[in-house]
C-alpha cells in the first residue's frame, strides 16, 4: 500500500522499457504487460475523476488510498464504461473477483490494520457501532488518570494527560458532540478502513489511544515493506515454475485444437440424429394421446364440476364441522357455521344442496335441545350460562322449522324444552331464553331449599335415634331417598333411649349450627347467581320492547317479566331460607311475648326433640350462628338493590321496596336477637365471676366489667338495638358485685369494712369513667 497511481504509472513505465527484450512466451513479460494495461486503467480513471490522484511519496493510511482499493476501483469503473462483458467467462471471473474483494474486507475489518493488537475478538465494526461508548470510556480514563496525577502531584504527566483530554474533547466538538456520534446514520467520520469517510485521527483514538509512538512508526514501516514483499514474492513464484507454466498453456492450446476438430467431424451426424428422435416422439405423440384428444369435452366437464364443488365445499362441509362444534360445546361457532347453509334457499333443486340443509337444520335443532338442558342444569357457572342465553337467543333468531313429528310430540306433551323440577314445571320454549333461564334456576334454588330443611330434619331424627353427627350428616350420599319424603314422614322413636347419655343433645345443637352455616352459604352462592340472570333477562325485555315498540299496558304484552320472576320465586325462597337458618339459630322460644319465630322443620317428632330445637343455643355456638346470621343480612341488603332494578320501568311509584326487603327485615331482627342473647349471656357469666370473687375476696373487679365492654365492643354488629340489655347488664353486674362486699364484710371487723371501702373508691377513680366511655360507644344515648 506504499505506492501511489503516480508511482504506479512510472514504475509501468520503466517496464515497458525493458519489456522488448523478452520473448513473447515469457509469463514475467505477460504480467508486466497486464500491469501496464492496469496502470493505464488507473491513469484513465484519474484522468475522468473516478479515483483521486495521490503524491509521490506520500503513505497510504486509508483504504481508498491503497493500490489494491484504487485498482479495484478502475476495474470498477472500466466495467462501468462498458456496462457489459464479453464472454460468460468474463461474467464469471467478475463476479469471482468480486466476492474475493469483499471477503479481503471481512478479512481487513476483522483484525488491526496496523497488527499491534492480536485479540481475538478483534472487529472493527463493534467499534464502529459504539463511538460514542468508546469516547466515553477514552473520556473517563483520562480523568480518572488525571485525578490520579494530580494527586500524585506528578505534574508532568497531568499536563500530558490534559492535552490528550483536550484532544479528545475537540475531536468530540468536530465530530458534533455525542448525540451525533450515537447516530450512526447521521456520523461524519469513520474508523473502518472500507470506509469512504475513514479519519485517521478518529481510527488512532479509539482503537490506539494508549498505543507509542515508536509503535505506530514500526506499523507504518511494516505496511510499506508488505507490498513490496508480495510483489517480490509472486515474481519468484512465476520463474521458478516458469516450465509448468508453459506446459499449462501448450496443453490447453493441444486441447482446444482437438475439441474443435471432434465437434467439426460429428455435427451433421448429430443434427441427423436429433431430427429422427423429434419425428418419432411426434409420431408417439399422436398415437399416445389421441384417446385424451377426443374426450376433451368430457375433461372439461369433470373439471366444471370439480370447480363447483370447491366453490361450494363450505356448504357441503357445514354440518360435519357443526357437529365437531356442538361435541366441544361451541355452540356460537356451530351458529356460524350454519349461517353458511342460508345461501340454499327452498327453491334450490339440487338434492345434494337441500339435503346438507336438512342435515345442518338437524344440527340446530339438536344444539338448541343441548342450550336447553344446559340452561337446566343447576351446577354450571353463571359464565357459561349467560353464553348459552346468549348462544340460544341467537339460534331462535334464525327461525329454524320445526319437524312434522316434533310438531305432533308436541301436542301430545312429550316436545323438548319441558323440565320438571321439584314441584315446578318449566316450559322452556315458550319464554325468552334469559327468562327461561331465570326460571330454572329460580326452581333450582326453591327445590335445593326445600331439600336442606328436609335434611336438616332427617339429620336431627338420626341423631335423635342413635347415630352420630358425622354419620347422620352424609346419610344423604349413602341412600337415594328424597330428604322431603323422610321430612314428612311420622315420629321415629330413639333407639338409644335416655339411658345412651346426653351425647345426641350436644350433637343436635351442632346439627343446628351446621344447618345455619350450610343456609348461608347456599344464599351466597346462589342469590348473585340469581340476579345476574335476572339482569340478563331485564336486558332482553329493553331489546325486545325497543324492537317491537310496544311498552307495558298495551295490547299483545302480556309475557312474564324478570321482576316477577323474582318477587314470585325467589323471593319466597329466599324468605323460607331465612326462616330456615333463624330457627336453627335461635329456637322458636321468644321473651316477652314477642313474634315467635317460625318453625321449619320438627313439627312432627317426639317432644324432647322438638323441645331441645325450639330452646335457644348455648352462648358459644350462638356466637358462631350470630356471624352467620349477619353474614347472611349483610349478602341479601347488597343484593336487595339488584333485585328491586329489576322493576319495570312502568311500575316505578313513589315508595319501590324491594322485593327482599321482608327478608331483610326478618333477618335483621333474628341478627338482634342472637345479640341480645349475646349481651345477656356475657353479662351473666362476668356478674358471676366478679361476684364470686367479691365474695370471696373483698375485690371489687371492675376490670372484668370493662372487659366484657370492649368484648361487646368488638363482636356486636348493631349495638344500638342492645342498648337497653347493656344498661341493665352493667348494673346487673355492679348491683352484684356491691352485693357480694356486703356480705364479705357482714361477719367481719372495721379493716374489711375500710378495705371494701377503698376497693370501692379505686374502682370509683381508676375503672368506672373507662367503663362509662366504653358503654357510651354501645348505648344511643351517648350524648346525654
């Protein structure tokens, strides 16, 4: 690379000088010629611009300044001139030359142009793409080393390692700061040697920044004694194989004469050869194909038809791909699919057509029976049962003719869409697909009520008569007989007797709460169920009325709603379940003459039974049943707003209760009761402890009273309504307790006397204002 065009030019001159002497034959005096006519390429595209001349003398510290670069480049540029090659050997030996240049630029790119650095990983345009990095690691160094300096108090190198810091910053600035460095589409300068916009400065800072002088002097003398050593080294090369050289060439010489003569000799011959082959694949031609020649016109007709039925396979293929939809329960892809059918109406005469109409119609019949029973089935999340209200509205909407049998099926009362459960009968087709659905669960939910009063009643008469809770709670799943049945049935007589223990009286109780836990968590799980349906159904009554313009009143409007749906089914329902859970919460004994609760279940069993269900709960497990029984008010009043959306807009008045309002409200005061009876037993047990010890002690237990207070405080969900029992609950509790030092002190001398006395003013003092601000907190009259 250490030679210019100029020098180039000259030294191609000097050769031809010499050139005359040597013989014709001479390989050396061949490739001093082809270096000739390279240096007049060379010179030419000097001369027309395309390659920049360079000095005399100067080094080449660029690609495009290289021999090799700018010998390419007039190659280039002659290829250009003449925009064509001779020979398809020329082509070849372009394109050849071509991938030997761009795989002498991987091989450039990949390692040091000036071979100080043998890393491995060495690439050049991983440096290329991060400039920017680069710079910034450059820039860093310097002042991380400038720091070090200048702490060092070695002054001489801090100067040195400011300038280059300087340096570097002022190529930065040229370069137009490093937002543009990052750039790469926009970047001014390049350190790749292939590179028009090569910058040596930039090369030398990036990849031999911490590189010497002396280095970088013996890189530049090792790249100018490079080209002269492969020059020297091909020379030798050609003379001391000159004889095979020759011998190559006589060769090929002797065996293009040969090839010629032999083509010469046997080309009539050949084209002889070749006409009698075309005539006899002619002849077999015609005798082969004649048969396919006449029956043209029935390949074509075959090929019409073929053509039919591609363009109709969707039809034809509908009912196959219906059925694969309804065996994966994808119901709204089977409507889809039937949609492609429509396009055969009754007029079509095509057998084949109508009959796929009556295999798909088939298809759609028997989905809609599939929705139907879904719609039916009372374990299917609510998803998936607005998707068949949805699916089934959309099947209707196709108006489907229903079969002459089915027709007669159904006047005899044996059609699809007939679903009896418990005691009510559904007529599926001949309500809206989200009423329908409505109703069904509406009786699911009536019956699966009536089945857990039944089983809570069996339950108590199997405890009653011997078994144990676990058994008698899992006797359902054992034996198939209907709980209502076994409900209604006569008194059954205890097996065990009173000599068996008390034992079923405890297991009776938990039976209780039991049955008040599986009660609320049957309304949980079913109520939202329910309204989301009813919703469903509300929506589809706004659809259709917009759609028919009819309103409510008006002749030909006189369907079921969604709303009565509710207040005639679910509400009683629900009103029964919570009947059900308040008697086996509280009993049916009320205090005071008040409104006795209603009994659901034991009306007909043997009278301690019947006596111990109607008694009220121990204090523990009425504090469980308590938590339920809120539970269940708190489910069904966020919930009684959905419910009571539901009303027709027509039927809106002044006051609109909603349809579990009573409820509500028969909920709320079993809830109060079981609190009442909650407060009264808290009091009871802290009068007797705090008397006792009174009594025994001389101790006036305040703290216990306070206690109980915060207890209350915390467990009581509507304390207002146990205001009074919390009044008298505390001055039970006092009375006792003063009660108790009067007896303590009855028998005794003045010190019990002072100590009872002084027992009564550090309770005056330290608890009593404590226990007033937390009876404040559960008493409506807290103000006063």
């Amino acid at each position: 690379t250490s030679k210019t065009a100029v020098d180039f030019v000259d030294d191609a001159d000097d050769d031809t000088e010499g050139s005359d002497d040597l013989d014709d034959g001479d390989v050396v005096a061949a490739m001093r010629k082809r270096r000739k006519d390279t240096a007049k390429s060379l010179q030419s595209a000097v001369m027309a611009g395309d390659v920049q001349a360079v000095s005399r003398g100067t080094v080449a510290v660029r690609w495009e300044d290289s021999q090799l670069a700018r010998e390419q480049r007039a190659r280039a540029a002659s290829a250009a001139h003449s925009k064509h090659h001779e020979t398809v050997r020329d082509s070849q030996e372009a394109a050849k030359e071509e991938l030997e240049r761009e795989s002498e630029k991987n091989k450039t790119l990949g390692k040091d142009p000036l071979g100080t650095l043998t890393v491995d990983d060495f690439d050049l345009r991983e440096i290329e793409k991060n400039q920017a990095g680069q710079i910034e690691q450059a820039m860093i160094e310097m002042q991380e080393e400038l720091q070090k300096a200048e702490a060092g108090a070695q002054e001489k190198l801090a100067k040195v390692v400011a300038s280059r810091k300087e340096s570097i910053e002022a190529l930065i600035e040229n370069m137009g700061g490093l937002e543009a460095m990052e750039n790469t589409s926009n970047r001014k300068k390049s350190i790749l040697p292939t590179n028009p916009n090569f910058d040596p400065i930039l090369f030398l800072t990036l990849v031999h920044r911490n590189a010497s002088y002396e280095t970088l002097v013996g890189s530049l003398d090792r790249l100018s004694s490079k080209t002269d050593n492969q020059v020297q080294q091909l020379e030798n090369l050609v003379r001391d194989n000159f004889p095979l050289f020759v011998k190559c060439a006589e060769g090929f010489d002797e065996f293009r004469s040969n090839s010629e003569n032999d083509v010469g000799l046997s080309l009539n011959n050949r084209i002889d050869k070749l006409d009698g082959i075309s005539e006899s694949c002619a002849f077999q031609a015609k005798k082969s194909f004649r048969p396919l020649l006449d029956n043209t016109t029935q390949v074509r007709k075959v090929q019409s038809s073929i053509a039919v039925l591609q363009r109709v396979a969707p039809v034809l293929q509908a009912p196959v791909i219906m059925r694969q939809h309804l065996e994966n329960r994808r119901y709204s892809e089977a409507l889809k699919t039937y949609r492609r059918v429509l396009v055969v109406d009754e007029s079509c005469k095509i057998d084949l057509l109508l009959r796929v109409r009556s295999q798909a119609e088939q298809g759609v019949r028997e989905a809609q029976r599939e929705l139907e029973r879904r719609l039916a089935e009372e374990k299917v999340p609510v998803e998936e049962l607005l998707d068949g209200v949805r699916d089934l509205g959309e099947l209707l909407e196709l108006d489907v003719p229903v079969l002459a049998h089915a027709a007669d099926e159904e006047e005899k009362g044996e059609a699809d869409g007939v679903y009896q459960i418990g005691d009510s009968v559904v007529h599926v087709r001949a309500h809206s697909p989200a009423l329908a659905c409505l109703l069904l669960q509406a009786a699911h939910f009536s019956n699966n009520v009536r089945k857990m009063v039944g089983e809570a009643d069996e339950m108590t008469q199997k405890i009653f008569s011997g078994e144990s809770l676990v058994k008698a709670s899992h006797g359902d799943d054992e034996d198939g007989d209907d709980p209502g049945v076994v409900a209604s049935s006569n008194v059954v007589t205890p097996k065990g007797g009173k000599g068996a223990g008390n034992q079923w009286k405890y297991d009776v109780l938990d039976a209780r709460v039991f049955s008040t836990v599986k009660a609320v968590g049957m309304a949980r799980s079913w109520l939202p169920r329910l309204l989301r349906v009813g919703q469903a159904a509300k929506e589809d009554e706004k659809r259709k009325a917009v759609r028919i313009g009819r309103r409510r009143g008006q002749p030909g409007e006189a369907s079921l709603r969604a709303f009565e749906v509710i207040l005639t089914h679910v509400a009683p329902a629900l009103t029964r379940l919570m009947e059900h859970a308040s008697f086996c919460a509280l009993g049916s004994n009320t205090n005071r003459g008040g409104k006795e609760v209603v009994m659901t279940f034991g009306q007909n069993v043997n009278d301690s039974l019947r006596s111990l269900l109607r008694s009220p709960l121990p204090p523990t497990q009425s504090t469980k049943v308590g938590k339920e029984l809120a539970d269940l008010v708190e489910i069904i009043g966020l919930h009684s707003g959905e419910a009571n959306a539901l009303r027709p807009d027509a039927e809106e008045t002044i006051v609109n209760l909603s349809p579990l309002e009573d409820c509500k409200t028969l909920g709320d005061a079993a809830v109060v009761t079981i609190e009442k009876r909650r407060c009264i037993y808290a009091f009871d047990v802290c009068a007797r402890a705090s008397s006792n010890r009174a009594a025994g002690s001389g101790k006036l237990d305040a703290e216990a009273l306070l206690n109980c207070l915060r207890t209350l405080s915390q467990q009581l969900s509507r304390p207002e309504e146990c205001a009074l029992e919390v009044e008298k609950g505390c001055q039970l509790v006092m009375r006792r307790c003063c009660e108790a030092l009067a007896g303590y002190v009855r028998d005794r001398g003045d010190d019990a006397r002072l100590a009872a006395v002084s027992e009564c003013a550090d309770a005056i003092s330290e608890n009593i204002k404590a226990i007033v601000q937390e009876a404040r907190l559960l008493t409506p009259n807290a103000e006063a």
